[in-house]
C-alpha cells in the first residue's frame, strides 16, 4: 500500500482545499460589490476581447450556456453590460461591457489586489511568480 500522506499527494490536496476555502472567505468577507468571482471574471473577459457570444463565455469560463444566462442576468439589469447583434451574424446576438461595468471592473480590480496582498502578501515578487507557474501548469494538466 501507497502511503500517500508521505508522498504529498494528501497533503497537497488539504492544502489546495484550505487555500480554497480562504479565497472564498476573503472574497465574501470583504466584497461590497455584491457579485461574485464569476461575475467578475466575465467583465474582465468582455473588457479585454470586446462583445463576446454567451456560448464564448460558456467555453472560456468554463460553465454553461445556461450558466452563463444565470450570471448576465444580474449584470444585465445592473447595466455592467448590454446585449447587442453580431454584426457577422445578424442572428447571433453579443456581450458587451459598458462604462458603468468598466467602473465597476477598476473597484474589483482594487478588490482583488487587497485580497491578494492578504492572502500571498508574504511572499517576494519571485515567489509569487513561481506560484503563477505552478498554478497555470496544474490547471494545464
């Protein structure tokens, strides 16, 4: 028999698990903008690559297309963004983000950087880094 615990493989996984939870307390803890990761991340997306279709998003963040109804829906009816016609595909219908989104976006970019500097604060520049790397190639894998 493996023993796993000695290996790391447990050990990571409780790791992983606790860096998760805490992300998720921060977040929640110290969020007054009232939407969550997701949400963000899909103004991010719309603010950097321009109108996207839903079926786009669903791919990019890895949800549903009803998924991604759910998560517009409130962004929507807050005007952070507008549905507009593909102009390729005049049946096909876009994602936008607007000004008030853009705003929005620069006070969860603050956000996000507080609650970084909390949670990886005590590491250096290198380290942080290195972190990013691993990160990316987990999520690669």
């Amino acid at each position: 028999m493996i023993d796993r615990h000695n290996n790391g493989i447990t050990a990571l996984f409780e790791v992983a698990a606790a860096i998760e939870r805490k992300w998720a307390n921060e977040w929640n803890s110290h969020n007054n903008l009232g939407l969550s990761k997701t949400h963000i991340l899909l103004l991010d997306l719309l603010d950097s690559k321009g109108p996207l279709r839903p079926s786009d998003l669903a791919e990019t963040l890895h949800v549903t297309t009803g998924g991604v109804t759910v998560l517009t829906s409130k962004l929507l009816k807050a005007e952070y963004i507008k549905k507009t016609q593909n102009q390729s595909d005049r049946r096909a219908s876009q994602l936008e983000i607007t000004a008030e989104g853009k705003q929005l976006l620069e006070e969860a970019y603050e956000h996000i950087e507080a609650l970084v500097n909390r949670m990886f604060g005590m590491l250096t520049a290198d380290e942080l880094k290195t972190l990013q790397v691993i990160f990316m190639k987990c999520l690669q894998a």
